[in-house]
C-alpha cells in the first residue's frame, strides 16, 4: 500500500489553509465567527485506514550502505542481502533495538534519518519501507502491508514531532512560532493515527514554549490559542497550559477567545472528567472560566446560560458527571475565599478551647485573620471585683474580621463546667448563639467577595433543576464548607435559597439529606434551626423543612414521627419549637403533641409547659383536644379488651384494616394474620395502636421497609414475625434488631442480604426459629 501520493495530498490541503488568516477572521462580521477556522481546520481527517501508534515491535532489519567500489556493489546486491529480525522501540529521540547487536548495534536519532519512505519499485522486497540515512539506507520488512504501514507512519509521527521540538524550544520570531505552530496542529489532525498521544504531543509541546516565554504579547496569546483549538474538542489541556488559560482569563475576561475557543473546551471538561484531584488545575481552569464569564456585561445571565447548556434541554441531563463537576468547582471556589482565614487556624483557639474559654491571652498569637475570643483574666478579676452580673462587650479588630463577644455569669459557669471535659465540641455548637459568641462577622475582600457571590449563586441555579436536586442534597449533606464560611452571614443567607429548595421537595432522599450524615454529626436541620448561626427568620425554614415531612404521604418519608427524630428534637430543640408553636406555628404544634401522645417528655414540669404553650392558640387547643379524645380511646380499648385472634380475608387493603381496628376493641389482640391481603407501609400507623399484639403474619404483602421501621420501634414485645414475600430490604431488616423479644422470623423470599442476616443474629439473643430460603443468606 503507497502512502507517497496520499502524505502529498495532504501537504496540498495543509498550505491552502495555512494560507488563511486565521487571526483575521477576529475582525470579520458577525457572521463569521472567530472559531469557525478551528472548527474548519478539525474536518481535515485523512480518509482510509486508521492505524495506532506503535511505541515498539518485531521487524526484519537490513542496513544497505552506499557502494562505493565495484566489490561492494556487487555485496549490497539484493541476492547478498543479509536480514536481522530486532525488536524496535521508538523512543522519543532515536529508533532503538532491545538487542543492540549487528545492524542496530547503534541507535539511529530521527535527526538522522534525512527521509522514510515505502518501497514502490518494481521487484522491491515485499513490505518494505526505507529509511535514508548518511551514507546508506535502512530496510525495515514488516510481517504484512498494515503492519508495514503502521510502522510507516509511526516513523514519520515520531521523526516530526522531534524536528518540532527542536524548532520550537528556540523561537526567534513569532510569526514564524506560530506558522510551525498551525502546521503541527494540522499534521496532528490529518495524521491517520489514533492515539492519544497524537494530539497531546502538540499540546505538550506549545505548553512548554509557552511556559519558558513570559513575555508574550496579547495578541500573540490568543493567536496561539486559536491555533490549538482544534485539538482541545477532543483532549483535556495540559496543566501548563491550564495555567497559560487561566491567566489569559483573569488578564482579559472579555476577549472572545473566552466564548468562541474555551467554552467548547470547558464543556468537555464538565462532561468527561472523572476527577479533579488527579488534574487540580482543570479545575482551577473551568473556575477561571466562569468567572470570566461573569465579568462580562450580562454578569449572571451568561453564567445562567452556560449552566443551561450543560444541563441541556430536556428534564434530564444526559451527562452523569456534570454536576458532580460543577459543585467540585463551586466548593472549591467557595472554600478559595476563606483560604487566608483557614490557613491561619492555627493560631486561633481550638473548637475545645473555643467551648470551654480556657485559652489564656499570653499564648494567643498576634495578627489573627480569624480570632474567637476567650475570657479575659483581666475582666474575670473585673467581674469579681465589681461583682457586676454582666460584662460589657469586647470587640477585637484584625484586618478583615471583626468579632465581638457578650458574656454573662452564667455563661462563665457552664464554661468553667465544661473544662474538665476532653470531648471535641462539636462544629455547629461551636458556632452556636451560645455563651462565647453572640456575634460573628466576617468581611471578605472585593475580590473574594464578587467569587463568593458567583458561586453560591451557580448552587442556587443547580438547586433549580429538578433531576439535580437529589445528587445535590446528597454532595452537600456532609456541610463541605469550612467552619470560617458557615460562620459568615453573608455566606449563609445566600444559601438559604438552597436549603429552601431541598426542604420544599417533596422526594424523601432529597429531604432527608437536611438531616445529619452520621450520628453524632449536625447536618443543615440544625444548622438552620432556632439558635443555629444561620438562622435569620425565627425559625420559618426550620418549620418547613419538618413541614415537608408532614406533606408526604409515605410513611418513610414522615420522618419527624420516629421516637428517633422526637427525641432529638426535645433534647436540643424544644425551647424553639415551643417558641414557635406559641406564635401558631402549626407544625410545631404537631410535634409538640406527638411528644405527649408518645411519652417523649419525662419531666411533669415540661409536659405541662407544653400543656400551656398548645392551649395558648387556637390550633394548639384543637389539637390538644383531639389527643386527649385518642387517648382516652386508647385507655377504653385497652380496657374492654377485645379477640386475642383475628385474620383478615385476601384482599383487604389499608382502608378495610383501619376501619375494622376502628369498629371494636382489639386491647387484647396478640394475634394478627394479614396474610396474602393489600395492606400496605401505610397500615402500620394502625397496627402500632395494639399494645397486646405479638404475633404478626405479613405473608405475600406489599409491607415494605417504612413500615417495617415504625413497627420497630413501637411494638418491641413482637414475638413472632413473618415477612415471606414481601418487598422489605436490608434498610427496613436492620430496624428489627431493636426488637428484642422477636423468637420466630420468617424471611423467605426477601431481599435479605447475608450481612444483614449475621448483624440480626448478633443482636437477637432470643431469636430461635429463621427462615432465610430463597435469599442472598441462604
């Protein structure tokens, strides 16, 4: 196969476009826009067989010199030729033998090699192709044409990539860089190899020149970077050149290259990076680049714009890593904002001795961008002196944060409380309207604080799309924002928007991501709720992000009548949730009587607290009525009894089983078959309501892990359970290891997993008789 006519071709193309100028089109009409010769130049694909780059391989070698005398013409006949089979490596400078004896004793440079070509004469040795040397020729035999070809074209890619090396690492003048420039990146896209290293060669290559030469123009940048356009659609940029882009960003934002040349290339970026912290400065690039964007005169809306090309038009966005790469980007940015503040963390006091004031002035460091103050011993004395209940604020100034504390004597007594305890407080605690700090302002420079508001907005945008919005919730459960940006009003009000959106959505694992991640970790619930730092609307978007949970008719998703969740509330919230039932807030009134009807108070104190906080408005007393009248239902059916057994026919849904719990007494029910019925999640708000039942048979239901969590935690005398064939999972099963008294549990036919089942069988001590058949444990 003869490549000569085809290479020749190519040259044509290449200097009927080389002959454009291609900077020029910058000035054209608004027709004509500045990427359309990239564009144009990328369509310049060799047609026909496509071949990989070969690094190395097995080639007969025979090296002819040039003859000189008669007898060594007669030696270099071609029925005198000897061939040695060597394996070849192509290295970046010279052709190599892995056995460096007889004709590839010595490696041959490409600088070496004056021509590669393939022999086309008549009785020339078949798959042959020549390389022209001083003084000679060397014949490299390849096994077949392809083979033959592909060494061909290996060898030309190799041989000019070094002659390009060698131009560029020593420019002289620029119009003549940028010309070798235009036709490497030409050679690079008519190249009928496919690799990788095809078009990152060239980028490599500018990267460098661009790295060792900082005195480049403006316009001598952006040539360069139209030039190489083409082959960033399909390649991630270098790093050097990540750092040339970002400059040219920050140094001229407006320039159209932005728009018409990175775009596409950041895009791209979006689509296809799989991580940022293997390539840190893509990132650094796309986050440059957006702001670029919003430098330009529609600030936002461009922004906006671009945001909605990467989503794309349709209710779902097609790019799974879109997102994950946006927020990398915003957190990233976010987190570049508070840098200087994060970086000296080191002086200031830590969480502990923030909680327990125990840091004494003589070890503060000086000139702290971030300082959270302690007791003075100085004003102590003061206050022991002068026996003064309250001390007078202190400010401290540094150059860009301001903060100022209001203590009391009772603040100074739980803090002498807690020193004696090693516990790390935890974050939102410590940034809690508590005894140490009533005040917290941070001032961000103009520069950070045009970032800050770019980027929180770009989250606001995410938070609008519907498909987004539940992988969102879930990257930003965790709170990934330093402790200096949750201290921020600024930063927190604006995000409020955010949090807003996750609590109004109706989908159970978007509004579940504002509750904490891990135990022992506060998530945005407590963030945003009465007396967290963020809270500016006494408790409005607390309300509703427990309101969202009232709105759901799954069972799972009503999170918020758990003891679990009841519980935490009364521990750490109860005072604001009085507060707000007091001013008629419905949904605290809710909860406030879920805590009565579920004996979540111990104290007699509060009970009646809570008593006269819900009888104060009219929705609380409604309320409050309608408890008593369930109660008093309660104690009479606990009290006349009832069946001890009770079976329902097939067939019966939810509806049938609540209005016959309804119809009778059922205090002594121990036995309940629901077997091959309709019942679903929802009947067991009901079935919590017998207090003798232990013995319940879900077979061939659609009872699936909601209810399955509610009955564990209400009926923990349950003594025998069948849930053959029924849709519960791991993440309902795990529940029952609260219910101690469970003897006889039927698994058959679920979605148990043999994890689960080993987790169950620890926690079970009287757990006798198991049916795991036709499951993952069996």
């Amino acid at each position: 196969m003869d490549r000569t006519g085809g290479s020749g071709g190519g040259s044509d193309r290449r200097q009927t476009e080389e002959s454009k100028p291609l900077l020029g089109e910058m000035s054209a009409p608004e027709g004509n826009k500045m990427g359309a010769a990239p564009c144009r130049r990328a369509l310049l694909h060799c047609n026909g067989m496509r071949y990989k780059l070969l690094q190395e391989g097995d080639i007969q070698v025979c090296v002819i010199r040039h003859p000189r005398t008669f007898l060594s013409k007669i030696l270099t006949s071609k029925f005198l030729r000897r061939w040695e089979p060597h394996h070849l490596t192509l290295a970046d400078n010279s052709v190599a033998s892995a056995t460096p004896t007889g004709y590839m004793e010595n490696s041959i440079s490409y600088s070496a090699i004056e021509d590669v070509q393939l022999l086309s004469w008549e009785n020339a040795p078949k798959y042959c192709l020549q390389l022209t040397i001083p003084g000679g020729t060397v014949l490299l035999q390849a096994a077949n044409s392809y083979l033959r070809d592909q060494w061909f074209h290996s060898l030309q890619w190799k041989k000019k990539i070094y002659k390009y090396k060698k131009v560029l690492s020593n420019p002289s003048r620029w119009e003549v860089v940028l010309k070798e420039i235009r036709t490497l990146v030409d050679m690079a896209l008519t190249s009928p190899l496919q690799d990788d290293s095809i078009h990152q060669a060239p980028l490599e290559i500018v990267s460098k020149l661009l790295s060792e030469n900082n005195n480049l123009t403006t316009q001598d940048h952006e040539s360069i970077i139209v030039a190489i356009a083409p082959l960033l659609e399909n390649n991630h940029p270098p790093p050097d050149l990540c750092e040339f882009f970002c400059k040219h960003c920050r140094e001229r934002p407006r320039s159209m290259v932005v728009i018409e040349v990175f775009t596409p290339v950041v895009q791209r970026i979006l689509k296809h990076n799989m991580d940022f912290g293997k390539c840190p400065r893509l990132r650094l690039f796309t986050q440059e680049y957006i702001l670029a964007l919003n430098e330009l005169n529609a600030g936002m809306e461009v922004v906006k714009k671009f945001i909605h090309s990467m989503h794309g038009p349709t209710g779902q966005c097609p790019h799974p890593r879109v997102l994950p790469n946006l927020v990398a980007v915003c957190l990233a940015a976010i987190y570049s904002c508070y840098e200087e503040f994060i970086n000296s963390r080191d002086n200031s006091p830590s969480l502990k001795e923030i909680r327990n004031g125990c840091q004494q002035q003589c070890d503060r460091k000086p000139n702290l961008p971030l300082r959270l103050l302690h007791t003075s011993p100085d004003l102590v004395s003061q206050e022991a002196t002068l026996n003064e209940s309250r001390l007078k604020p202190v400010i401290v100034t540094s150059n860009e944060i301001h903060v100022e504390v209001e203590r009391n004597n009772t603040a100074n007594q739980k803090m002498t409380a807690n020193v004696g305890n090693d516990s790390e407080p935890n974050l939102i605690d410590c940034l809690m309207v508590s005894p140490t700090c009533s005040t917290m302002s941070i001032e961000l420079s103009a520069q950070a604080d045009r970032i800050l508001g770019c980027y929180v907005e770009i989250l606001k945008m995410l938070s609008d799309y519907d498909d987004w919005r539940p992988a969102l919730a879930s990257l930003l459960q965790p709170i990934p924002f330093p402790k200096e940006a949750l201290a921020h009003e600024k930063f927190t009000k604006e995000l409020k928007y955010v949090i807003q959106r996750f609590a109004e959505d109706p989908r159970q694992e978007v509004h579940s991501c504002l509750l904490s991640v891990r135990a022992g970790k506060d998530g945005w619930f407590q963030l945003y709720s009465p007396g967290g730092v963020a809270c500016d609307d006494d408790g409005e978007l607390f309300a509703s992000m427990v309101r969202v949970c009232n709105n759901v008719h799954i069972l799972m998703g009503s999170c918020y009548k758990t003891k679990k969740f009841l519980l935490s509330l009364a521990e750490n919230k109860l005072g604001p949730c009085m507060l707000l039932a007091l001013r008629g807030n419905q949904t605290m009134v809710e909860i406030l009587c879920l805590m009565l009807e579920y004996n979540i108070i111990d104290n007699n104190d509060t009970q009646l607290q809570i008593i006269s906080t819900l009888e104060s408005t009219d929705v609380g007393k409604r309320m409050y009525e309608q408890l008593c009248d369930r109660q008093r239902e309660l104690k009479e059916l606990q009290r006349k009894g009832g069946p001890t057994r009770l079976t329902l026919p097939s067939k019966s849904t939810d509806a049938d089983l609540a209005r016959l719990l309804s119809s009778g007494s059922f205090g002594n029910l121990e036995n309940l078959s629901l077997a091959f019925t309709n019942v679903t999640s929802a009947c067991a708000e009901h079935l919590i309501k017998l207090p003798s039942l232990k013995q319940l048979n879900l077979w061939s239901t659609q009872f699936g892990d909601a209810g399955l969590r509610l009955l564990s935690e209400h009926l923990t005398m349950l003594q025998v359970l069948n849930l053959c064939e029924t849709p519960v999972t791991d993440a309902g099963l795990l529940a029952l290891s609260s219910m101690k008294s469970l003897c006889s549990l039927n698994m058959n036919s679920t979605k148990l997993s043999a994890d689960t089942y080993e987790d169950l069988k620890a926690k079970l001590p009287n757990l006798k008789e198991v049916d795991v058949r036709y499951t993952e444990a069996w």
